[in-house]
C-alpha cells in the first residue's frame, strides 16, 4: 500500500498573518519502506503527520492512498481510516491513563472492528511480540517505565495490523538506550511485517537509519 | 471492556472529586424528591377538599348563630323544601339546646369564665325577667342583687339526623369508645362528648337525665375541641320532641351531587326559602383552603425546578471541567478510531454514572426528609397566613373562613408514592442528559489533532 502526497499544502491565520506551515509538499512511500522526516521544531513535520493521519485537513493538495485520496473523505471514512489503515506512535505515548495497558490495546482493536471475544487474547499476543509480559501488561500506564509505555503505545497501534504506522518522535520521551530499542522495534516491524512506517524525529541517528529521509524546512520538503 | 464500563470507570476515576460531585447532586435530587412528594401530598389535599368542602351549603335560620340573635328555626316544611331541591344529595338537620342545671343530672364540663357570664348577664331569674346586673357591677353598690340569679354553666345538646356533622374534622365522628346512636330514630339514646363524660363519671350503658326522661349512653367521642367535647347528641327527632319542637331546625347541611351545581341549588334554595334562612356554601371557605395550598404547591414546584437546573448545572458544570481536562485524551480516542458517538457516550455515561449514584442516594434522602419538609411548608404557609389574617380587616366571616383555611392545608403529608419516584428518576435522568449536552457539543468539537499538541 503506497502513499503519494501531491502538492500539499497547509495553511494557519496566526496573529500576525497567514502561516504557510507545509508548502507545496509532494513525494511518495512504498509499501513496507521505513521512512524518515526531519526537521527543526517549527518546520512542518506534525502537521504532516496529522495530514497523512487523516488528523486534519490540509488547504490545499492530495494524499492519495492507493489511489484514493483521503482528503476528500467524509468525517465518518476518516475516522475508519484511521482505525483501520492507520497506527500512531506519540512522542507522550498518550495511553488512557485509568486504563491498563492490556485495555489500553485492547481499545484500538474495539475501534478497529475487532470481535470483542479475540481482543483480549491478541492484545496480550501483542504486548508479548513487544517485549511487555503479562504482568507488565495488567498495569496502568502509570506504573510503566516511559520505555514500556511507548512499547505499549506500539502494540496498540499494530492491534488492527495497520498499513502505516505514524510515529511522532516515539523516542523524544526516552534515554538513548531505551530509544534505540524502541527504533529496534520499529525497524524489525517494518521488516517482519512489511509495515509502512513514518517516522518524525529530532535525532539524526534514528533518521539516518531509515530507508528514506526527507528534511523538512519553513514547510517545505528539501530532501527527497 | 466496552464503551458503557469505560464511562462507569472514568467516571470514579477520581474518588474524591466524583464523591464530592454525588454529594451535591444527591442534596439536589433529595430536595427534588421532597418537593415532589409535598406537592402530590398538597395535590390529594386540594382533591379532597374539592370533593368535600366545596358541595357543601349551610343553611340557618335568619337572625340565628349558634345561641345568639332571634328568630324562628327552619320548620318541617322548609327543611322539606330543602331535600327537594334539585342536586341536592342530603340533608343533615341540626338542632341544638342549652341544658340548665333543673334540665339535667348532668355537671357542666364547661367553665363559665368571663365569657359565659357576659353572654348570661341579660337573662332572668326565675322567670320575673328581671334584667340581671353583668358580674362586673355586682356588689354592694348594685341593687336588687337579691333578685338576681349566678349564672351557672351550661351543657349544650345537640339533636342531628347525622352526628358526623358534629364532627370538627370534615370527616367521622371519632368514638372513642361504645357504639354510635341510631340519628334517624327518637329513642332516648346519646352519644356523650369526652369532658363532659369525664366530668360525670359515664361510661357506655350508663344513664344520665335530661328534660325529665331517662337516657342512655350508647358512646363516648371525642372530637379535641373543647366546646363540642363538653356537649350530647341525641336523634333530631328525640330533642325535637323532648323541647315541644316538632320540626324544629336550627341548622342543615346540605350536600349537592356535583360542585359544579353549589352555585345553582344555593340560587334554588334563596328562592325557595327567601330571607327566612341565612345560606352560606362552602365553596369559599374551599376556595380559601385550595388557594393556601395551591400556594404550598407553587413553592414545592419552585423548588423542584430550582433543584432541577442547581443539579443540571452542577453536571453541566462537572463535565465541562473534566472535557477540557481531558482533551488531549479525547484527541487520542479519535486519533486511533473512536467515533465522535463513542467518545460522547462514554463522557456522558461518566457524567449518568455519577448523577445515578447520586439520585440513588438523593431518593433516600429525599424519602426521609419528605415529611419534615412537607411539615415545614405547611407550618410557613399557616403563619404567613395567620400574619395576613392579623393585618387584615375583621368580620363575621373571618372566623368560617380562618378554619376553613386551616382545615384545609391540616393534614397534608408528604406522599413518596411511585409516581414521585418515577419523577425523580425522569428528572435525574434529565439532569444528566442536560448536563451533558453542551460538554457532549464540547466533545465534538476537539480536533484529533489536538494530540499532537506539546505539553
């Protein structure tokens, strides 16, 4: 499943005028390719995530996703976009805190569609492919290490075995050893599943691991 | 775990703040429960005092009050005339007497006080008609004190074709103990008041004298009023008879079909009976009785809408909190697939969560404080009644109307019947459903974006 981006474009009215936070962006993924995008703070880079996300609308341009562009989706279609083609990995890991961590993947596979009578048996299957066992799994997220947390976030967002997997800065949060097991992840991931992966981030390492790296700069792509 | 248990969970998911939320919600839906039962408690008073009070018309003779003014009592055949007129149900006659000591036995239970002495301070003695000298001018300045007799209390006899028309209350005679006389016959049978039994020794079977004839105690009632509770009642027929009366009638009570025809047989019965006869409904007096506790009702429904919207805004308010608190968990829930419909009804099932606890809560609350706030209603409406009536004018028919008043707005009690309850849990329901709108509007509005927003 490929994505191409054609002349997006994003625009926000700030107080002091119009802000062009992606400018005329166009490039493609293939399917299974582990991709970098990287880029100063300001640049752009979340709100192409949220674009390629289906978490926002852009001003202007096309996402197209095997062909059908998710732009023009209806608020509905996007949200099943986004529960069933779609898998995010936030820099906060955002898990629902009065949740475990079982729950808390058994969660995207209920919006996924997945019977109520596997939910419990895949969430554990995949809290296990992460590296969080059984215990581990019972508990809430506040009682998880940030590296656990984000292993978690992980399951949770494979649970509906996503065509892409958007990360934002998933290793932000966490010191460089944990940060480069949970990049291990990912790139094992991609390479097992043949999963598409986004990945924005800070770190130069991480970016210059990946199959393909774009730079974003004031919103425009300079690297392809 | 489905959508509907993520709501209970969230909804405890802070103890403390949820607990003090319940709190307040359970003071409101109790003082909605306890409005509720007071106003259904003031709604079958005001029922019962429409389908009693208000068919009622008293008919006097003209000139006559009790023992006071002139005139001549209602004869057989205006009694007759009575009883015939259209929608008129039944007549209850009345005749009453006064009892000296040479008329019976019996010892007055009544003090004569002040009051009596005045009232006997023109009568004669010993037939002469010698007017007496009123007890304030009496002593050794007054002449022909000798002439004069004390006055003596009396025992008052009433004669009814239904002794229930003796009782104070609206309803039965109480008995409190022997059995009820036979009010259509004319045997020498009497019912006598507690006081006056007490004061006498009697018991039921005992005998007693009066207008030179034996009688017979077949009962002893109580009516906790003074006045009556030192009297007798006889069959109408019987003091008729015994005082050379024949058809005598000092008072009738008449009850129409239908309240709607009071206003009809009381125009028949003026026609009918001209100024011979004095002739009151009651339909005032009930007016009077239905407007104090239409007052009480007002209040309880103020109250329950007050309630009704503290509550509501006490949810609204909650939920608006706990939306902006957890918009970024809001944008997650999205952001991996929940629906705008999944999101709302979990918050809105935190938010009936919490107000079924507290309505839970706030019905036994609202049980148990029903009576004390019904009393309380009650207890302000009589004095804000009784201070009006002070600042107000006098007149003959303030007294009527004062009882009525309070005859009517007596006895209400708060009524939790499963009506009242069915409307609390449609109001708490309410309560949650209103309160959740606006944070549902909330809800819908937050982006998933949001949760890519930095900390």
């Amino acid at each position: 499943m490929s994505i191409n981006v054609n002349n997006l474009t994003k625009t926000f009215h700030a107080a002091g005028g119009e802000v062009r936070a992606l400018d005329d962006i166009s490039f493609s993924v293939k399917t299974g390719e582990f991709v970098s995008i990287i880029g100063k703070s300001g640049s752009g880079k979340s709100t192409l995530l949220a674009q390629l996300g289906a978490l926002d609308q852009p001003t202007k341009g096309e996402i197209l996703v095997d062909g059908q562009d998710i732009t023009k989706l209806s608020g509905r279609k996007q949200t099943t976009y986004r529960s069933k083609k779609i898998g995010f990995v936030f820099q906060q890991y955002n898990l629902i805190p009065n949740l475990s961590a079982l729950e808390n993947v058994m969660l995207g596979l209920e919006f996924g569609g997945a019977p109520a009578s596997e939910r419990k048996d895949r969430s554990f299957e995949l809290l296990e492919m992460v590296g969080i066992d059984a215990d581990q799994a019972r508990r809430k997220p506040g009682k998880l290490s940030g590296g656990q947390q984000q292993r978690v976030s992980i399951a949770r967002a494979l649970g509906n075995d996503p065509a892409f997997l958007l990360a934002d800065e998933p290793t932000g949060n966490l010191d460089s050893e944990t940060g480069a097991a949970i990049f291990t992840l990912l790139h094992d991931l991609s390479r097992e599943r043949q999963t598409t992966i986004i990945v924005v981030t800070h770190d130069l390492d991480i970016a210059g691991k990946t199959d393909r790296t774009y730079t974003l700069k004031d919103g425009k792509l300079l690297t392809k | 775990m489905n959508v509907i248990s993520r709501g209970v969970r969230g909804a405890l998911r802070s103890p403390i703040r949820a607990g003090a939320i319940v709190i307040m919600l359970a003071i409101s839906i109790g003082l909605i429960i306890a409005m509720l039962a007071a106003k259904a408690g003031v709604e079958v008073r005001i029922s019962e005092v429409k389908a009693n009070a208000a068919t009622g018309i008293t008919v006097a003779p003209a000139g006559i009050r009790g023992f006071a003014g002139g005139g001549d009592p209602l004869s057989a055949e205006q009694v007759a005339t009575i009883k015939g007129t259209e929608h008129v149900a039944s007549v209850a006659s009345t005749l009453t007497d006064q009892l000296g000591t040479d008329d019976t036995n019996l010892t007055p239970s009544l003090e004569l006080g002040s009051f009596g002495q005045r009232q006997q301070r023109f009568e004669s003695s010993s037939g002469s008609g010698a007017e007496m000298t009123p007890p304030a001018m009496t002593g050794s300045a007054a002449t022909g004190d000798a002439m004069r007799q004390a006055p003596t209390p009396r025992t008052t006899v009433t004669g009814t074709t239904d002794p229930d028309s003796v009782a104070t209350n609206g309803g039965e005679l109480t008995l409190a103990s022997g059995k009820a006389i036979d009010a259509g016959g004319a045997e020498n049978v009497a019912l006598i008041g507690k006081t006056l039994a007490e004061k006498n020794d009697l018991q039921p079977d005992d005998t007693f004298t009066m207008y030179g004839q034996t009688f017979t105690v077949n009962g002893i009632f109580s009516t906790d009023n003074a006045f009556q509770d030192s009297g007798v009642i006889v069959p109408l027929t019987t003091l008729q008879t015994l005082t050379e009366q024949a058809g005598a009638v000092t008072s009738a009570t008449v009850t129409v079909d239908s309240s709607d025809n009071v206003a009809a047989v009381v125009s028949s019965l003026k026609d009918s009976l001209g100024d011979k006869a004095d002739i009151t409904s009651e339909q005032e007096r009930a007016e009077s009785s239905v407007s104090s506790l239409s007052s009480i009702s007002g209040l309880a429904t103020t109250g329950v809408i007050g309630a009704t919207v503290a509550a509501a805004v006490i949810v609204l308010l909650m939920m608006t909190m706990i939306v902006r608190e957890r918009r970024r968990e809001i944008g997650v829930i999205k952001a991996i697939g929940g629906t705008n419909a999944k999101v709302i009804t979990q918050f809105v099932t935190e938010a009936l969560t919490l107000t079924v606890i507290g309505g839970i809560i706030g019905i036994g609350l609202g049980i148990a404080v029903s009576g004390s706030i019904t009393e309380g209603l009650v207890q302000n409406q009589q004095n804000s009644a009784a201070t009006n009536r002070q600042a107000g004018p006098g007149g003959m028919g303030g007294p009527a109307l004062i009882r009525g008043a309070q005859q009517g707005i007596q006895n209400v009690t708060g009524t939790v019947s499963p009506a009242v309850i069915g409307g609390g849990i449609g109001l708490t329901l309410l309560i949650a459903i209103v309160g959740s709108a606006v944070p549902a509007w909330l809800i819908a509005r937050v982006r998933p974006a949001e949760v890519l927003r930095s900390e």
